[in-house]
C-alpha cells in the first residue's frame, strides 16, 4: 500500500516536471560579446591605471608634506570619495527616468544631466564603483601601511600593528560602501539629482565660453 502511494506520488512529481520543462521562459540570450563591450574595458584599465598613479603619487606627495598624525585624514578623504562614488554608481542603477523628464520640460537645471546619466547607467555605475570605489579601496589601504611603516619603522610591535591598521581600513571601507549602497537606493533619484546639477555647472561654463568667442568672432 505504502509502495503505490509512493509509485503514485513519484508520477505525479514526474508530470509535473515535464510541465515545467515544456513552458517557455521569457528570457532573451544575449547577442554575446561586442567591440563596444571589449573597447570599454580596454578604456576603463587605462583609465584605472592612470587614476591609480595619479592618485597614489598624490597621496605620497601629500605624506612626504604633512606629520604624519594628519596623513590618517588623508587616507579617511581617500576612503571617503570612494564610499561616496559608490553612492552615486547605486543611485544611478536604482533611479528612475521618469520624473526628470518632468523636470526638463520645466527646464530645471540638471535634468539634462540627470537624464544622460540614467541612460549611460551602465557606464556611470562601473566608472563610479568600478574604477574610483575600487581604485580607493587600494590606494587607501597602500597608504595606510606607508603611514604604519612611516611612524613605527624599528618598533618590535609592527608586525601587529600593520595588520590591526590595515583591519580597520579595510572594516571603514566595507562599512562605509554599505551604507553607500543603502543611501544610493533609497535616495537614487535625489542624488541622481544632485549629481546632475554638479555637471550643469560645467556645461554653462562651456556654453559661456562658446558665448563669448562667437561675440569675438562676430
């Protein structure tokens, strides 16, 4: 008795496979890999080197400058612009376009810019968590164990304050990128915004520019 319950069990369990095999699943494959994907890479590692240079030749330069107590606020900066452009790469991701075109038919400043961002989310999103979170996370962490081999270089302790110090960098990091993360979604449109009007500013000052020399010209 208990072994035809069993059968009758397993077939239906069986049935109810072949039904689930036999439904079409709405997912489209992608078209595979583009020379717009390979070239993006390629720019974003030149672009990640270049920034990692910049960025580390600056912070040795400022190292070499300061005391060393005020070179631990350059490495908290450091960490502190990359938690922030994780909160903008979130934000992009999690914001919807809808409203700024509102804002642009009203001609608000920053809609325009709000809108490209959201549009070119991809890129923005891996320039911002990608290249300058990542990049920060690095760099921070190579200056914090220049600062600890700077201030105790001959103490018999190093070898346990370098890995305590390297520790807490890299507790601020993960802290700081997940309260990034949680900021950038629940507030994506008001940064998204934000950032928007940042860019706005550039833009006017190249329109003044073009202005000015069409005034010359003319």
């Amino acid at each position: 008795m208990e072994q035809e319950k069993s059968e009758k069990k397993f077939i239906r369990l069986f049935d109810r496979y072949r039904e689930l095999a036999n439904v079409s699943v709405p997912v489209k494959k992608s078209s595979g890999i583009e020379k717009k994907h390979i070239f993006w890479g390629f720019l974003i590692t030149i672009v990640s080197f270049t920034l990692s240079i910049l960025i580390l030749f600056a912070s040795t330069s400022i190292f070499k400058a300061i005391p060393p107590g005020f070179a631990f606020f350059v490495v908290l900066g450091i960490i502190l612009i990359g938690v922030a452009f994780d909160a903008v790469g979130t934000a992009v991701t999690a914001a919807d376009e809808t409203p700024f075109h509102s804002m642009a038919s009203k001609k608000m400043r920053g809609a325009k810019q709000s809108i490209m961002l959201l549009r070119n989310s991809p890129k923005v999103s891996s320039f911002c968590n990608d290249v300058v979170g990542d990049i920060c996370s690095v760099v921070s962490g190579a200056a914090g164990t220049a600062i600890v081999y700077r201030l105790f270089t001959g103490d018999p302790n190093i070898s346990f304050i370098e890995p305590v110090c390297g520790a807490l960098i890299a507790a601020m990091t993960v802290g700081g990128k997940a309260f990034a993360k949680n900021l950038g979604i629940n507030n994506a449109n008001y940064i998204v915004y934000k950032v928007g009007r940042l860019l706005s500013l550039f833009s006017r000052r190249k329109q003044g520019k073009k202005c000015k020399k069409g005034k010359h010209t003319g």
